[in-house]
C-alpha cells in the first residue's frame, strides 16, 4: 500500500477506472439547482473575522498559518 501522501498521484487501477465516476441514478436527481461553487466556499461561521458569513473571505485570505 502505498503511503497517504501519494495517493492522490497514483495512477487508478483497472478496477477504478471502470467504476469512477460512476454513472448518475436519475432515482436521486436532485430536487432543484446546485449552490454556486462561489457561494458554498465562501459562506461560513468565522465569527472571529466578521459576524457578515458572506465576508469572511474577504478577511480571513491573508490569515498566515
């Protein structure tokens, strides 16, 4: 097995390249339209940036870790 770090950059085996990705079920379509990208990635609960969820972004970009 290989190591975690290296998994994302193996190549699929036989196996997986016939099974992904998978083909969709129309028995669970989605009932309305998908969040845009955009909107899902930037909406969130840091309060400690600002108590507006949708700028959190905006402040939190520069944050070093």
């Amino acid at each position: 097995t290989p190591p975690p770090d290296s998994w994302s950059r193996r190549r699929l085996t036989e196996l997986e390249q016939r099974v992904f990705p998978a083909p969709p079920n129309p028995e669970f379509a989605l009932p309305g339209t998908l969040t845009d990208e955009a909107v899902a990635a930037r909406y969130n609960n840091f309060y400690e940036f600002s108590e507006v969820k949708e700028n959190v972004h905006l402040y939190a970009r520069d944050l070093k870790i």
